[in-house]
C-alpha cells in the first residue's frame, strides 16, 4: 500500500455520517468512494475493485448481509476485505456477518481512531495475503522480487520464463472456474518436472498470474525447460472440451507457452525490474 493509494468503498445510507468517513479517511491518505444505497455498492465494488469496503448493514434497499453475500459470491471481489459498520449490537447479528466473510464489524456510535485502525490492519493482512497467487499458491510481487535480486549475485543460477499465452482468451469462452483449473494444472506440472530433473530446491513464482519464472541451477536449466515444454504442449488441448479440440478457426487464440532462458543473472542487469524487462524481452 506504501506504492500507491489503499482504495477504500463506504457504503452508508446516513449522509452525515458518509461525508464524515470520506473526509476523514481522505485526509488519512485513502482514495475513498462513497455511495449510499445496497446495490450501488455492489456494481461499484464490481466495476472498481477497492482494497477494503466499510459497509453498513442498515440500508434503504438491499440491506449489507445481501451486499456481503454478492460480493463473497462473486469471484472478483470475494477477497475484499468488509468491515461491517452498524447500530446492530445483537450477538445473532454479528454472527451473521462473520458467516458471511467480514472480516471486522464495529458498531455504532463507533470511536474513529478505532475504525481507522481496524482499516489500517485489514489492509496490511490484505497486503500479506498478495504476496502469493491465489489460484496457485505460488509467490508473487515482492516476494519475487527478492528472488530475483538474489539471482543477480549468482553466477551458477539461470533465471527462466515460462509463459502461459491466451489464457484471457480462454478464460471469455469457458469462464473463470475453468482458466483457474488451467493455471493450477500448470503449475503443479512445472513444479513436478522441477522435482524430476532434481530442481526441487529451486525457486519457482510469478511474474504475472500467467508468466511463471523459475531460478534453479544453470546445469539443469536446458533439460528442465525441455521437460517442461514438452510436457506443456501434449497437456493444453486436454483442457477444452472435447467439440472444440480440433476447432481449427480458434488455433489462434488457442493455449501455448512461450518461454525464454538467461543463463546467468550476473552482469545482465542492475535490479529486479531491469531482470523481468530483459527476460520478457526474450520470450519467444
């Protein structure tokens, strides 16, 4: 969050009290939203996926456990945190807001320096639980990225790409449960051939969620990235159905890997950013 603006969503019906929040977590340093009814809520953390939603469960159409349930069942915004905001006091009620997900609940009338601290630490369990893919458990972001300044001492370390390419195109024809599966069988076969060729204690993230990048020894990078390749390109028909694998008019926009190698990660750049720009730059 240090980087840029922690986006935060209020959805509150009390007008008094959401030009309060909004001012408030403003001057915090926050890029607050603020809308008043249920259902806006709901399109509006749909449209602009924010970093934390304080939601009130009074609301003058949709009440905030319908907000919660939406935003939990859609797979854009099931991992945004929600701190409930309410004059509901009952045990029953605050049970059901934790059924549904939240994360926090706080009830009115509420201490501000309380709310802000309960929003300063859902965002920083937030930014935890991004340093790893949530489809494949693998590391990404930061954590990658002191990988791969390591890698830039190393002389006996190659740093390789391997690339998952149109996976948006397959995720528009078969949805997101479907390109999940594909990523997730990606991964766990190029951590299984890693295991093969003895690379197991290698280092294997992503660059992007569909661009993996693996640090391992320079004497077993050729014969794992054959491995890999190959092992790839028999896989990838499997996962359309069965009408569409000979489909010859989608070949374009079908599954494939592309890949790309630098042998050592010495001398070739001075930090992560250059590292990721010249591998990317060979990916073919």
């Amino acid at each position: 969050m240090a980087d840029k603006k922690a986006k935060i969503l209020i959805v509150e019906d009390d007008l008094d009290v959401a030009d309060m929040l909004n001012a408030y977590f403003g001057v915090q340093g926050y890029d607050v939203i603020t809308v008043n009814w249920g259902e806006d809520g709901v399109k509006s953390c749909i449209a602009e996926r924010p970093d934390l939603v304080i939601l009130d469960i009074r609301l003058p159409d949709i009440d905030g456990y319908e907000v919660a349930k939406r935003l939990r069942e859609d797979r854009r915004t099931k991992e945004v945190p929600i701190i409930f905001l309410t004059e509901k006091r009952d045990r029953a009620d605050r049970l059901q807001g934790l059924e549904l997900g939240a994360d926090d609940y706080i009830t009115k009338p509420f201490d501000i320096q309380e709310l802000r601290l309960r929003v300063r630490n859902s965002l920083e369990r937030m930014v935890q639980n991004t340093l790893t893919n949530p489809v494949s458990g693998l590391p990404e972001g930061a954590l990658v990225d002191e990988q791969l300044a390591e890698c830039l001492k190393k002389d006996s370390h190659s740093l390789l790409l391997v690339s998952l390419e149109n996976l948006e195109s397959f995720r528009e024809l078969y949805g997101f449960v479907a390109s999940d599966d594909v990523l997730r069988a990606v991964s766990l076969m190029i951590h299984n051939a890693m295991r093969e060729v003895g690379s197991a204690d290698g280092f294997l993230g992503h660059l992007a969620t569909a661009e993996f990048a693996l640090i391992i020894s320079s004497a077993s990078a050729p014969a794992l990235l054959e491995r890999i390749v190959s092992r790839l390109e028999q896989s990838l028909d499997y996962f359309y159905p069965i009408r569409d694998r000979d489909d010859a008019v989608n070949w374009s926009n079908r599954l494939s890997i592309k890949t790309a190698k630098i042998s050592s990660c010495s001398g070739v750049a001075q930090t992560p950013a250059e590292l990721k720009a010249k591998l990317l730059s060979l990916k073919k």
